[in-house]
C-alpha cells in the first residue's frame, strides 16, 4: 500500500507551479466502479496530482476503494470528510451508542441504519486503514496553474460537517470564507457541483464521483489553468450489479438510489438549503 502525497511543482520539484493541473474528487463512497472511470478519464488528462476531498468512505466497496487510492501511480493528497471521521470513531468506540463524533451535519445521534453502516465501514477500515486515515488533514492547500493558492476543505474551511448550497445566502457565508489568504476555495459535501462567489472568494464544488444528486455518472473537477466541472459516464447498470453484490448494509437502496437514479437536485437543494449555515 503507497499513499503518495508528493506533488510535483508545488513542493520541490522542477517543474513550475504554473504548469501544475489538480484533479479534486470528493464523495466517492466507496463506489469503485465510478472512481475507476474518473480515474481512467484523469489520467487520459495529464494531471499532476490528485486531491481526494474527503468522504472516499463509507460506502459499499470501503476496503477495495481505500487501496486503490492509496495505491495510485499519480501523486495524491488526502483530507477527511465527516465519512472518515465517523468511522474512525466507531473503530475507538467499544459501544456504538457511545461514539461521541457522528459525522452528521446536525451534529446529533446518528439513525439505527446510518450506524450499521458505519459499523461496518469502521469494521472494513480496521486495522490496515487505521493509521494512515487518522493522519490526514481537515484542508490543504495547492498552488495550482492559473488558479495561485487553492483552499481544499469538505464542507467549509472550518467545518466538515457545514452544509450549504448555490442558493446559500452570502451574507450567510461572507464570514465563513473571508480571510482565508486565497481567491478560490474547493469543496464537496452536498454532492453537488456549483460555481459561485462569496464575496471576493471563488467558491466551487466538486460535487460527488459516487453517490452525485440530480445526474447519473460521476462528478468531479479539473483544475489548471481554468476550471472544469467534468461528468464522467460508466457502465450503471454493471455498478449497480456489483454493488448489490456486496455485504454493504445498504447495497441495493445504494445501487438504486446513489448510480441507477439520484435524487432530483430540486429535492436535494431543499434539503441542504434547509439546514445550511
């Protein structure tokens, strides 16, 4: 297992930060089949590294996604989502009912189903996953071709578990991305890609490779010199079968309802616009 985190022209290589192209791809719970295509489809573009944006896990194929990430040829940068953090804290909890971090965005228990699933995940990442996602940062930063310094967070700068959408209200979020030392900010969380400015902040999400809301295929993001939201297309009906394969304790609702057909962004907007910031 190799967990690369060099990258090339922004820590000490030749190569200039202005050549510099970054991959960010966020939410991939665990959908292999969607992160070997985006990963085909990176390749085909010549990035120099790639960013992980939290929440490769949970999901229905943990331990498979976990090594091939770790396991990459292309130099990557990891930083945890609320789905690394809630795991890890089942691992240390001996009582599920005592996990004292449960990774949701209200910040209360987490439902019966939702911690069989992290059950589970904490069961799929331990022991040989353990130590290498304990070590991963919250937010990293970049100096990226056309773009200068890059902010990559989860949710928000200061919080994993912050929900909020293209229909946010600024003056709701001004405090949360002003002051950063940087001119562009990358995030993930709601599953769903947006483009927008917060004051004199850029601000844009990668959306989701695994489980995006409001389209099939996988979503993701192409950075350097300008900005690219990509949708990657792979085989669904075959995804499905090999999810639903699996001994996830969701893998048909998984199969059916995060690659055969995702929720309506109309429906999902509501839902995080509701309980944004």
């Amino acid at each position: 297992m190799r967990a690369s985190t060099h990258a090339p022209g922004i820590s000490g290589s030749a190569k200039s930060h202005a050549d510099v192209r970054v991959a960010a791809l966020y939410d991939v719970h665990a959908n292999l089949p969607a992160l070997d295509a985006v990963l085909a489809e990176v390749r085909e573009t010549s990035v120099d590294v790639i960013v992980f944006g939290g929440d490769i896990i949970p999901g229905p194929m943990a331990r498979e996604t976990l090594s091939r990430v770790l396991d990459l040829d292309i130099p990557a940068r990891f930083i945890h989502g609320n789905g690394e953090l809630a795991a890890l804290a089942m691992i240390d909890a001996p009582d599920p009912n005592a996990v004292s971090y449960t990774g949701t965005t209200s910040g209360g228990p987490l439902p019966a189903a939702a911690q069989q699933v992290m059950r589970w995940t904490a069961d799929q990442v331990h022991p040989d996953f353990t130590k290498v996602l304990s070590s991963w940062p919250k937010t990293t930063r970049l100096e990226i071709s056309g773009l200068g310094p890059v902010l990559f967070c989860h949710g928000t700068p200061t919080s994993e578990t912050a929900a909020f959408t293209r229909l946010t209200p600024e003056e709701v979020l001004r405090p949360v991305f002003g002051g950063l030392g940087v001119d562009l900010v990358v995030c993930g969380h709601t599953h769903m890609q947006f483009d927008r400015t917060i004051g004199a902040t850029r601000v844009v999400n990668a959306g989701s490779v695994g489980m995006p809301f409001g389209r099939t295929g996988a979503d993701w993001l192409l950075l350097g010199p300008g900005i690219q939201l990509r949708n990657t297309r792979y085989n669904l009906d075959d995804a499905a079968a090999r999810v639903r394969a699996t001994a996830y304790p969701q893998a048909a609702e998984f199969a059916a309802t995060s690659i055969l057909q995702p929720p309506s962004e109309s429906q999902m907007l509501e839902l995080f616009t509701r309980i944004s910031l």
